[in-house]
C-alpha cells in the first residue's frame, strides 16, 4: 500500500493527478480473460475481460484516402506555450504519411485556415506547412471559440472518406456543450469515418471540453498540466499514431461466447448473466478498458472456452479478436464484487441494461422502480455501498421545543472573515473578497453551506489560482467518459486590498446533491491571471529530466529537417553527417556503404538503427520519425541484403561511443583548436 501525504497548510487547487507507470514483463500488453469460481455460492463465476489500449487497432499507414486536421489555439492565453507548440508542429507535420491529405487551422476569435482544401503530403507540402508554423503561428487571434473553427472544417472537407481531428486548446472556451453535441454530430453522421482527439495544455483548460471532445469523438484526450515546461511534442506525437490508425466502427462491436460442446457456436441454451458495459460498443478503443461478466443465476455453466470480439473496419471488411480465458486456481468473490459494483455504477448513471429502449418496462415510473429493486438486490447480495442501499435516519418530532439546547454564535463581519468559503482555491483568496454568495439559480449543483468559528491564521495561503481549473473535473468517474459539470455564471467582483489571510481552525462543512464543491465565482482580473503556486507535488509530479535526456531529445528534434515526406534521410553530404552526428557514425555509415550503394537507404536504415540502439528515452518522440523511415527501407526492395544491412548497423552501432559523447568530445576538441591557434605567441 502507497501513502501520499501533502506538506503542511497545502490546499487542493486543481487535479491531483496520480499516473503509476508499470513495466511488462514481455514489454508487450494483451488481453486477459480471468474467470472466478465463488467459494460459496453454488453456480456463480465471473469473468473480467481486459482489453490493452488498441486492441482493436492496427496501421493504417497505407490508406492514402485519409485526412488529417491539427487544429491549434492560437488565442491569447498561448503566448508563453508558442515555442513549444512550434516544436510540437513539427514533429506533427513529420510524422504525417506520405501522400495522406492533410490542413492546419488556427482558431481564437476567428478561424485561419494554412490551405482552403487539405493537400497531400510531399516534400513541396511538407516544407509549406514548415514555414507556416514558423512564420503565422502566434498568439494573436484573441478569444477561444472552437466551435465555429470545427463547422469551417466540415464546410471545406470531403464526405467520401475518413477524417481525424486534432485539437489543442489551452483554455475555457466559448459554447463548449454545443461544441460537443457538434462532434457527437458530426461523428454519429459519419458512421465512426470521422474521429476526434484533444490535447489540453496547462491548469485553466476545460476539461468538460477536452475529454468531451474526445468521448464524443471516439478518439482520446490527454491534458498537460505542466504546461509551461518543455517536451510535451512527444504528446503530440501519441496522438498522431493514434490518428493514423484503422478507423474501427466501434458501434458495431460485439462480444460472443463460445462454449465447450458448441462447436464453435453458442450452446443451445447459453447461461444467463450481466453485463458491465450493457453496451460494449461504448468503449474507448485508445483506452485501456474492462468487461465484466456476472454468471449469477444459479444455473449451471459449461465451460467457456472463448471470448470473440467482432468489429467492422475500412470497407466493411470484418475484424476479428479472440481471447482465451483463464480459469483462477482458488475459488474467491473478488472478481464477483468487481463486477456487482460496476453494473451499480451502470444503474447509478443510467447506462444498465435495464436502461436500454426495449425494456420490457416502457413506462418511466415503472421501470424505475425495477431499476430500484435491482440495485438494492446488488447491493444487499455483495454487501456493496450504493445510492439503492444506503439509509439515513430522521430524528422524530417532538411535543415540546428543546430549549436547553439552544447555541450562542458569533456571527463575524462580512469584511473580515472569509464566509461561506472552504478549503482549496475558494480560500485562497479569501482575505480579498467581501462576501460571496453561493448561487441560487443552478438546481443541479444545490449546495447547503454550515460554517463553524473562525479564527485568525497560523500562516499564509498561497496566491490565487483559477477557480476554473478546480471546477471543470469535479463529478468526474474513472471510468472511459465523465459526467460533464455544469459551471456558475461568471460574475465579477472587486477585492479589497487589504492584505491579511485567513484560514479556518476547524473545517467548514458542505452538504451537497451533487457535488462536494463550491465553485466561487471568477477572481478579478488582477488576480486572473496570476501565476499558480501549486503543491510541490503537482509541481513536481513529473519526474525532472536529466541533461542527457534533454540532449537527446534536442537532436532528435535537430533530424526532423532531414527526413523527407516519404521517410528517407537526405544529409547530402559526409561533412553535413560528421557535423550533425559526429565521426563515429559516419564511420558506421562508410562501412555500410562498401555493401549497398545508395547512400539515403544507408543513412536511413543506420538512422533507425542508431534511435533504436541510443534513444530509448526519447522512443515516444521519434516513433513516427522511424515508421516512416523503415516504410521507405520497405519500398527500396532490397530483398536478402536489408536483413544483411540491418544486422551489420546494429552490430557497428554497439561497438561505437554514443553519439552524444562523441558530438561532445568533437566540440571540446574544436575548442581547443581555436584556443590553440588565437593564443599569443610569446
């Protein structure tokens, strides 16, 4: 069991984000079906399926009729994050495939568009993209309004083919549940052809539009909160090799069970059982995903043998996955309560199979108390908490008034104690605001404020943050999508400038039906946008890189002006080579030279093998970089000689220094040389 404990007087502000990285034993994820006996209860088994992210994905670099749209934010909130976002674009426009169409759209307050139509990829594009990004993207096209940026790409795209969308946004923007039902759309329209993907950057960007997007959108979102720091290209990167994928149409997922006896079919009668998802087309097929089976009628179960997933892809052509399950060696209950407490969370947020349009309960009222029933017998059954199973007690109404216990409280001035605030962003600030009322006028988000004493601090708070940023992810599950918030009107207020802090000696308490928090309304502008002091463990909760790596990914990002639209490296020349990779490498490149002739498939068949063999820490940022670079090795038919070839640079590449040591001891030596040859001469 891990603890994480934050440091004294530290208030939740934003996300605590906890990412747990593991490695494979063989380096490779697949899926796993375990299947549990319950010890007790005669005839019940469960089976947890999980499905590794791009399970049902494969390349699909060879689909030419394909499109690809990387829309950026180019609003005034991405000033400090423009020369990483320029960094981040070219590895984007790199990692494109060759001859795959493809557009770049600015959006703030208004749209900009690099081409009126997306053009095929080629080293004349390739280049035209290069210097767009370089020369037209800045932060100078105000506001953030998507929505209008997405309905200008429809209106100017083609509708016979696939289409994947890519946005980067940094901030709250304007109309985002109309921007989401937009791609819902636009996605339902086109029968899985068109997806979506979003990338958010920094603390204030909207997570209801961002992961909505992305939900919507049947593709997957990522929000870098440490936005300000260097390297998130390789984020970027992810989401392309995501986007150049098959499109699968995951409405047309289904699961199938093949039992012992069947021949392959279903058994006569297959046993009954329940499902969580009800409706496993709902799957993000970018994300990591579980399927739980509950056998728990009693019945007697053959044995299963497999588990069948079918998907139609490009063309209609079928895709099918099988996955062999594992029987558990000891019977035991915890994959049974795994999946009791998932199909209540289905119940809970109205995804259950009782759900479903062809319940037999048709009538709202009827069909909620099935609903109802069903709950409570899940949760009596495996003793698991659940809204259909938890009680309250109500005290009863007495004859006489309890005089006696009546309470004297203090009630402080409105100007010098922070009311109605709690711990976190709402309290960071609270010195500066007046008074703040909690909004009446949103019924979803009801909340009943009791305060206790308060007293004078111990200690300052830290500077104000974005309420927003506390706000968007709150009701939020763990599961494939969320609950998207709802926000109070934004209202304006003006601060005191007097400076004292306040914190509370005993919490405030809230009681809410919906939600535990309180969104305060926006800070004033002096404070909107101030710089956040966060914990030092969302600060610090990336792991900083060492120079090396930083090294390593500054050459890396150095090769992108080498390789051309169709994966090949062109140097030109050995002096270009020595200067850009040092002596050592040019050596491996003239040994492999004596054996094959052409110089661009030495240099790049050394290229992959030098990025495989020497930067591994950087393998995110230089995936694509590879793919295209060994899709041309693939078009030059060398037949027998490539594996000849391959072999011999993997061999010289290990007996060679690093690279980096070898750039480095070659500037040394420059440097000595020029001291050598201005040094007086006495």
């Amino acid at each position: 069991m891990a603890t994480i404990e934050l440091e004294d007087q530290t208030s939740l502000d934003r996300d605590l984000v906890i990412d747990l990285q593991t490695a494979l034993h063989t380096g490779i994820e697949v899926p796993q079906a375990c299947l549990e006996t319950h010890p007790t209860l005669e005839n019940h088994q469960a089976i947890m399926l999980t499905l590794p992210q791009d399970f049902m994905m494969t390349s699909d670099a060879s689909d030419q009729d394909g499109e690809i749209i990387f829309v950026a934010d180019n609003s005034g909130s991405m000033d400090d994050k423009m020369v990483n976002l320029k960094s981040a674009m070219r590895f984007f426009i790199s990692g494109i495939p060759d001859n795959r169409r493809f557009n770049i759209y600015r959006f703030g307050s208004e749209c900009a568009p690099m081409w009126s139509r997306s053009r095929r990829m080629n080293d004349a594009t390739q280049r035209e993209a290069m210097t767009y990004v370089e020369r037209e993207f800045a932060a100078n096209l105000g506001g953030t309004d998507l929505l209008p940026a997405l309905r200008q790409i429809f209106n100017a795209s083609r509708s016979d083919h696939s289409m994947d969308v890519i946005v980067l946004t940094d901030g709250q923007v304007w109309w985002a549940h109309q921007t989401i039902e937009f791609v819902t759309e636009k996605r339902r329209w086109s029968n899985g052809s068109v997806r979506f993907f979003s990338l958010g950057i920094g603390g204030a960007v909207s997570h209801e539009l961002v992961e909505g997007i992305a939900k919507a959108g049947g593709g997957f979102a990522e929000v870098i909160t440490l936005a300000s720091n260097d390297g998130w290209e390789d984020r970027v990167v992810a989401i392309l090799k995501a986007a150049i994928t098959i499109h699968v149409d995951i409405s047309s997922l289904r699961m199938e069970l093949e039992w012992e006896g069947g021949g392959g079919d279903y058994v006569a009668e297959s046993p009954k059982f329940r499902q969580s998802p009800a409706d496993i087309s709902t799957i993000n097929p970018f994300q990591r995903c579980r399927i739980f089976l509950l056998f728990d009628s009693g019945e007697a179960c053959p044995q299963l043998n497999n588990i069948i997933l079918k998907a139609r892809g490009p063309h209609g052509v079928s895709i099918t996955k099988m996955v062999q399950p594992k029987r558990l060696r000891q019977p035991d209950s915890t994959i049974h309560k795994l999946a009791a407490q998932a199909l209540l969370g289905d119940l809970e947020h109205g995804e259950g199979m009782l759900h479903g349009n062809n319940t037999p309960h048709s009538v709202d009222s009827a069909r909620d108390r099935v609903i109802q029933d069903e709950g409570a017998a899940l949760g009596c059954k495996w003793s698991l908490v659940s809204k259909y199973t938890s009680l309250y007690a109500v005290e009863d109404d007495v004859a006489a008034l309890n005089e006696g216990t009546e309470l004297e409280i203090e009630i402080a001035d409105e100007l010098d104690e922070p009311l109605f605030l709690h711990r976190g962003a709402a309290n960071q600030a609270a010195s500066r605001l007046p008074a703040i009322e909690i909004p009446k006028n949103d019924s979803d988000d009801s909340e009943t404020t009791t305060t206790s004493s308060i007293h004078r601090p111990r200690s300052p708070s830290p500077n104000p943050d974005s309420y927003m940023a506390m706000g968007a992810n709150r009701n939020r599950r763990t599961s494939n999508g969320f609950i998207p918030p709802s926000a109070y009107a934004a209202e304006q207020y003006s601060y005191s400038q007097h400076q004292q802090q306040y914190s509370y000696a005993q919490v405030s308490s809230y009681s809410s039906t919906s939600s535990p928090y309180v969104i305060p309304p926006t800070l004033d502008h002096r404070y909107a946008c101030a710089s956040a002091l966060s914990t030092p463990l969302l600060q610090h909760g990336a792991v900083p890189k060492t120079a090396d790596q930083l090294e390593a990914e500054e050459l890396v990002r150095d090769l992108l002006k080498f390789q051309k639209s169709n994966g090949r490296f062109v140097f030109g020349n050995f002096e270009t080579l020595k200067s850009t990779l040092g002596p050592s490498f040019m050596e491996v490149v003239v040994r492999l030279r004596a054996k094959h002739h052409d110089f661009d498939t030495v240099v790049t068949i050394d290229m992959v093998a030098l990025l495989e063999e020497q930067f591994q820490d950087c393998q995110e940022l230089w995936v694509l970089i590879t793919r295209k670079a060994t899709a041309f090795i693939n078009q030059c038919a060398l037949g027998h000689t490539r594996q000849e070839l391959e072999q011999e640079a993997s061999r010289s590449l290990k007996s060679i220094s690093p690279v980096l040591e070898d750039l480095k001891s070659a500037k040394r030596a420059l440097v000595e040389v020029m001291e050598l040859e201005f040094a007086p001469v006495s």
